[in-house]
C-alpha cells in the first residue's frame, strides 16, 4: 500500500507527490520516469526525477534530489541549468541537453547509461541566433545523425547536427515545426513542472531510489560532527587498543609526503610571503582586478597625498618598462604637500632595523627636484629620513637605507617633495633587509619560517586557480614572473586583487631551496580556471587557447624546464644565472592543469602538452589532475585519462567534513597498485561554517594515518590554502593566519608540522584489536607505525577522537626497539577548541609502549634509535 495519498488526474496535468517508503511496492515491469528541473535558487537546483506505474500518479525520487548539476562558469551567477531535455536511446544510453543562461550562445550536454554517473559536460557554441534557449535533441530517422534544435529569444529556430556529441556542424535556421514537442506537465502540491516522460525497467528507477538512500546515509555519516558525542558516546567506557607490529610485513612509502600548497589567495604572496612593504608599488592597481565593483580599486589604491600646492596624478605616457604602464606624477609648485604609502594595513618598523627604499624616477619639468623619503610613525614622529636628487629626464633607479629609530606599528612611508617641479615616480619599493635568509627581494622573515618549520618536501606553486586564472587572458604565464621587477608583468588576481609578481618564479624555486623542498610548479593545461567568467568569444571556461597557438604554449613549458634545469648557457638557463643562479634548480615535478572541467577542450591540450613534455624530458614527473572532488564526473574522466596516457602522477583534491575523513579512511586502500601515482594537492576538513579547530585537525591526522599506509600510492599531500592575511582573506579555513605582527598557525598546522617531522620512508604494518566492536569507535581511533631509515627512529603515531581514553599497548620491541628514549608530543583540547599547540616531553619506555591515549587527542611517539 502507498503510504501517501495520490490525487487523481485534472486536465491533463499529471499529479506528483512524495513517497515516504518504497521497498514493500509491487511494481510492474515497467514504469514511468519523469525528468524535470526546478526554477528554484535562480536555476540552480539540477535534474530531478519521478516515477510512476500508471503515468497518472506519480512520486517524487529523493524530494528534488540533483541526479546531475550544471558545472558551467561561475560559482553563483552561473551553473544553472535551465529547461533539461532528456533522452533515451534504444540501447540504454541516456543524454540531457539543457540552456545555460539566457544571454550566450550555447548550451550543454552530458550523458549516461544509468542517470546516476554523468559523463564529462560539453558546452557547445553555437553560431547562430541571438542565445541558445530550450535545446531538444533527437536522432533523425534516416541519418542517424543527431540532432540538436533550439530557438532563439527573437522566435527563430535553428538546428546543429553530430554524430558523436562532441563534433557539431555549424547551425542552419529551420522551421518551428522541426523542433518536436518538448514538454508534458506534471503537477506536485499544486505546482505545475515540465518536462519528459520516459518508460522504463522498474531497476532503473530502482536504482534512482537506492542512489538517494544511499547517499543520505552517507550525509548523515559525515555530517557526524563531536557536538553530539555526549549523546552518541554516552554509555562509552573506556576502550583498550592493541597494536600488533609486524616488521616482516613493511614497506617503501614516499619521502615526500609532506608538503606545502602555496597559492596567492587572501594576501598570500603580495602582502603576505613576499617581504615588500609598499602596497601598489607600481601604481598598477585596476579597477578589473575587483571586476569594477570598488571605486577606489585604481591606480592610485593605498596612495595619498596630503597638503597642498602639489597635485598627484597618473600617467601612463612613458613608462619604465611597457609591462608596467603607470606611474605617479607630482607636481609641486611650492613643497609641503606629502605623498604617502601605508601598505598592507600599515606598515610595521623595528628599532634599529634597516629597510631599503628603491625607486624609479624621473624628471619633468626643467627644474631638479629633490625629495625627502621618511619613514614615519602614525602621528607623523619621523623614524627615519633621506633626500634624493631627481635630475635625470629618464627614468632612474634610486635607492636609500632607512634605519628605523623605534618600534612603530603604525607606520608608513612618506615621500615629500622638497622643491618646486615635476616628477614622475614608479616602483616605489621599501623592503627590511632582514627577509628569510637575507634573501634580496626575499620572504617575509617569520612567515617563511613558520612554513619552513613544517619541514616540507616540497612546495606546489604558483596556485591552485591562481594558475589556469580566470579566462585565457588570466592564465599565470611564468615568464611574465621572473627577471627585473619593473619588466616583470602585473596582473588581475582571479581572487579579486592584483599580483604584482614580484614574488614570481626564481622566487618560489629560490625560496624551495632555501627550505630544502623540491620545486613543484603547476601550470595551466591550455585552459582556465572552470569557474571562469564565460566568454563565447572563447575565452572563459569553454574556450581553451586556441590550437594554433598551443606549440607556442607547449615551448613556453619546456622553456620553463630548460630554464630551471638547463646549464648557464642554454637560452632559458641564462637568464637564471644571470638573475643569481648558475646552478640549475634540479626541477624533478610539473603539474599540469589544476582541478579543471575534463572536457574536450582539456583532454586535447593536456594530451598535446604531456605527450612534449614526456618525449623531450622524459625524467621530469608529469602530474595529471581528475578534478575538483573525491567523486564525480571530472574525477572518473580525469582518472580514465591519466590512465590511458599512463600519466605517472595525478592531483586530487577535496575539502570534506570531518566526519568524511573518519569514514573514508579506506579511500586509498581500494586505488590499484599499478596504475597513476597520487599527489593529493589540497585537502582539508572542514567543519560546518568553513572552519577549522581541533576536531578537524584530529580528523586530518586520523586520515593521514591511513595516507601513510597507501605511502605507496599516495606519494605527495599539501593542506590548502596555506596562508590567509585576516581581514583579507577570501576562502576559510587556511592553514597559518597572520597580520603585520602576528602569526596564528591553526591547529591543523600543528598536525602538518608533526608530520613533517616525523615522517618516516618505511611503512610497517601493525594490525590492531579494539576492545570495543563499533563501526563509530574504531573508525575515531587511527594509528600508524612508520620508520625513518636516515635516524633509525621509529615513529608510533595514534590520534583518539573518542571523548574517552583509549588504553594503548604497542610491541615496538618486535620493531627493533629495545626500551630507552622517546619524545612523545600531544595535542589535546575541546574539539571547539581552536588554540591549541602540541606539548612534547621526553619519556623512557622501559619494554613494550604502553600509555593512555587522552581524548581527543593526536600523539606522536617518536622512538629514539
Ligand atoms: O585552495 C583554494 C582553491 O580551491 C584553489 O585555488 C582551487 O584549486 C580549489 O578550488
């Protein structure tokens, strides 16, 4: 019997409504599917389905679940996916068409053989009408060929024809009476949907009710989060685990598990990592950098003039270098008026510490002028002064030493002119000498530090979608990045900010090597970012850089190569060596692409560009990328492609619930031995209202145990973001927070930290008994035994996420140790908590490791060799 009521058929509208249980139907061989889409949240709710045995009554799956989600353009205004039209082929096949918005040309098609897993999403343009609304498709009765219609906003029709649903023809106008009925109506509580009525097995839309089951258990599983342990655990005891090591039964895991994501998001490099001091240095702020939406966002942002006499203005007549169009011209026809940078939030000056002004300048009117350059306290209390002469009528670079004369948290830096005249200035740079290794254009001292204390293996650079940018034309192009800071190439930030690339690609190897990691640059893979703004021009998500300009692009990467690797006289390893570095870097990585929409348009320049790299630098590690998320379209199709090109090494990447990390900490264990290689490239647990404390960090510890077993496969992992300046910060958690003076490293910075130095080459398998037999409990108790051959030291590490003790008894005497030192380091806290740091203490372990683990708590136990 249905539980619910059914009402019967009006006026050729056919009623929907919910079904609460579905398993103890009997159903007929065949059934009714409704496909149907939702106006809801502007366009955004996906393709929903119902079913029905008589075509009368019908019953919702999964109450508007989304069995397939437009992924076009921009998170928000885009991803929209507007009147659906699904088919069934007689083969099984399914395919949906659907328009995108209502002001571009095009529209898009994904397929299926189950309506559960969706193929890769194209978006194809068209070239005819005003945009591309409602598209149908059908296959033509004598052709084959199919057939895709769609009209226009004015009323006209227009068809394009494939056979593969890839390749489309150029569109032909056709009459209305081509484009076959679309729609049938259903109502559900009163509402009125459209939409396509299929006939199918029963098991199809079984399958469809099992999908929605299956995932809301799964929702609730990982939407489990610590606020409910009193009530979930309230009956827990104590629980006793057993380690059971078995050195005979070891293995070879990566050395470079550990690393670090760097990209420029929330002020990471230009006023964060990068030690420059002056924000806007070359005046090349755009009003597009924040898509026109800050009036103040120009090139005169985080510049003032005060007093009076003197005019500042922009120019862009004669610039130092054509990559850096704008300058400042000042024009004083009686001195007293100050021009002032305060920098990121102002600007921070240490006692007796030394900061090196650097600047271009030039001469306008006739006569010389001279300058006073200070560095100044917020009330003004000067700290520190020199005078320039600007004589020359080309520009010139000036420079001066300032040594602060006191503690100053509140500064910035003033320029005055000190006669009559007119000026031009640019690139007005003001740097402590004191950066991280006394590096000249070098890092942020403490930042760089707090990074280097993670002791990672590497560093991923320059992004993240900072890399494939936001359009073609945003594309991060390394080349723009390295050589003299004034030719070096400006742009839009796809964050909403501005790069000024002064922390650019000798930077990010320079400052590798300083840290002792190995140099992973990701480029993009001849496609932007796929929440790029769309442009049907061909830029943006669909459009990829254009075919006869991808040898172009392919050169630009074995440039990169050449340029890291190659010796002082190669073309590309000149300019490293004349740049302060003969030696090559000894590049071994390159990832390419970066999380992207595997379309067409991506598995044809990836190909193109990995098929160059492979055959001229066979040594280099080429890795893949399937992705977005740990599921889905992209990530099936990146996998099958990696797989069919044999790539060695792919990036995945996913930001979970904590609750996801605690039930999947099998995720790898499945992954074949023999096939790509995994560099997880971001990840992070993310509790509700994207945040991070102790409970996300334990689960990322939790699941870097089991990343550990699959060292393996699993050969690289980065945490990302890494760096986010507050009040600045555009995607929440991050690693390591901080502002001019501070540096809050989160939680799960300290659990990176652990690991990176405490990681070990060798694996050894430890099987385990828990006293108590629950899925929930073991599945919060996680452990890992590793070895550091170099030290000889052996590594226990055991992460409780219960709210009780567990007893722990380990027999590291079997693993070669024979009692004696160990360090142990915990940390512990509320999961709220988001201030706590590990404690490390010597301990003596006389036999067997035997210790009570606290709640929630991570431990490692380093046992000295
Ligand atoms: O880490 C922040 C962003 O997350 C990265 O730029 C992007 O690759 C991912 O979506």
């Amino acid at each position: 019997m249905l539980k619910h009521s059914l009402i019967c058929f009006i006026c050729g509208i056919f009623l929907l409504s919910t079904a609460s249980s579905l398993t103890a139907y009997a159903v007929p061989d065949h059934v009714y599917l409704f496909s149907y889409t939702t106006n809801k949240d502007n366009n955004h709710s996906g393709l929903h389905f119902a079913w029905s045995s008589d075509s009368i009554n019908w019953i919702s799956i999964g109450n508007e679940y989304s069995f397939l989600r437009s992924d076009y353009g921009r998170w928000g205004s885009e991803k929209r996916m507007i009147s659906p039209y699904l088919v069934m082929e007689p083969n099984g096949a399914w395919h949906c068409v659907w328009q995108l918005n209502e002001r571009e040309k095009l529209f898009a098609i994904a397929s299926t053989n189950d309506l559960i897993n969706w193929g890769s999403q194209h978006y194809e343009l068209v070239n005819r009408g005003k945009n591309c609304t409602n598209p149908v498709l059908f296959r033509d009765g004598s052709s084959q060929q199919y057939n895709v219609v769609y009209h226009d906003s004015t009323g006209a029709y227009f068809r394009v024809t494939t056979n593969d649903l890839h390749s489309f023809s150029k569109a032909e106008n056709v009459s209305p009476n081509q484009y076959p009925p679309r729609n049938r109506s259903v109502q559900l509580n009163g509402a009125v949907y459209n939409g396509q009525i299929h006939t199918v097995n029963w098991p199809v839309v079984e399958k469809l009710l099992k999908k929605v089951e299956d995932d809301k258990a799964k929702e609730k599983l990982y939407a489990e989060t610590t606020a409910l342990d009193s009530i979930r655990f309230s009956n827990l005891q104590p629980v006793k685990l057993d380690i059971s090591i078995d050195p005979k039964q070891s293995k070879q895991i990566s050395d470079l598990l550990i690393g670090i994501f760097f990209e420029d998001i929330n002020y990471a490099a230009d006023g964060g990592l990068y030690g420059e001091l002056i924000q806007n240095r070359d005046f090349e702020y755009d009003p597009g950098d924040r898509e026109y939406r800050d009036k103040n966002w120009n090139s005169k942002h985080s510049w003032t003039i005060a007093g009076n006499e003197t005019t500042f203005e922009i120019d862009s007549a004669s610039p130092v270098h054509e990559n850096n169009p704008h300058y400042a011209v000042l024009t004083t026809s009686a001195p007293g008026a100050i021009l002032a940078n305060s920098g990121y939030d102002s600007i921070s000056f240490k006692k007796g510490e030394k900061y090196n002004l650097s600047l271009f300048t030039k001469q306008l009117g006739s006569s010389i002028s001279k300058i006073e350059a200070r560095l100044v306290d917020k009330k003004g209390s000067v700290l520190a002064t020199s005078q320039l002469s600007i004589d020359a009528k080309n520009w010139q670079q000036q420079s001066a030493a300032l040594v602060a004369n006191a503690d100053v948290n509140n500064g910035r830096l003033e320029i005055k002119p000190l006669s009559a005249g007119r000026i031009a200035i640019d690139m007005v740079s003001l740097f402590p000498e004191k950066t991280f290794k006394n590096r000249k254009n070098g890092m942020r001292e403490d930042l760089a530090q707090t990074i280097a204390d993670i002791h990672p293996r590497f560093i991923r650079f320059p992004g993240g979608c900072l890399a494939h940018g936001d359009g073609l034309n945003n594309i991060y192009r390394w080349k723009n990045s390295i050589g003299p800071l004034e030719a070096r190439k400006p742009q839009r930030n796809i964050w909403g900010y501005h790069q000024s690339a002064g922390l650019g690609y000798f930077e990010y190897f320079r400052f590798c090597e300083d840290i002792n990691a190995e140099p992973l640059p990701v480029v993009a893979a001849g496609v932007p970012c796929q929440n790029s703004v769309c442009s049907p021009t061909g830029g943006g998500q669909q459009g990829g850089i254009p075919l006869n300009e991808m040898d172009a692009y392919i050169q630009e990467i074995l440039d990169l190569i050449e340029w890291a690797n190659g010796d002082a006289n190669s073309k590309w390893g000149r300019l490293r060596a004349e740049a302060g570095h003969p030696k090559p870097f000894n590049l071994k990585y390159i990832g390419i692409g970066n999380e992207d929409l595997i379309s067409d348009v991506f598995e044809e320049r990836f190909t193109m560009i990995y098929n160059a790299v492979k055959k001229q630098h066979p040594e280099i590690t080429v890795i893949g990328t399937v992705g977005p998320s740990s599921e889905g379209a992209d990530y099936v199709e990146g996998w099958k492609l990696a797989n069919k090109l044999k790539v060695p090494m792919v990036d995945e990447h996913y930001y979970r619930s904590p609750g996801w990390f605690i039930y999947n900490q099998d995720f790898y264990d499945k992954y074949d031995r023999s096939a790509s290689k995994v560099y997880l490239g971001e990840y992070a647990a993310h509790a509700p209202g994207a945040t991070s404390n102790l409970e996300t960090a334990l689960a990322e510890a939790l699941y870097l145990t089991a990343v550990e077993r699959n060292g393996d496969v699993v050969k690289m992992t980065s945490y990302a973001p890494l760096l986010a300046r507050k009040g600045h910060t555009q995607w929440n958690p991050d690693l390591i927070y901080f502002d001019n003076l501070t540096i809050r490293p989160t939680i799960g910075y300290y659990v990176q930290k652990l690991y990176g130095n405490n990681s070990g080459n060798e694996y050894i398998t430890a099987a385990s008994t828990v006293s108590n037999k629950e899925d929930a409990v073991k599945k919060r108790i996680g452990y890992s035994v590793v070895r550091d051959t170099k030290s000889g030291d052996l590594i226990v590490k055991i992460i409780n996420l219960l709210p009780v003790a567990v007893h722990t008894k380990a027999n590291v005497r079997q693993a070669g140790f024979n009692g004696g030192k160990a360090i142990q380091t915990v940390l512990t806290g509320r999961p709220m908590e988001k201030d706590v740091a590990p404690v490390s203490k010597e301990i003596k372990i006389e036999s067997e490791l035997e210790m009570e683990i606290a709640p929630y708590s991570f431990n490692v136990i380093r046992l000295l060799k």
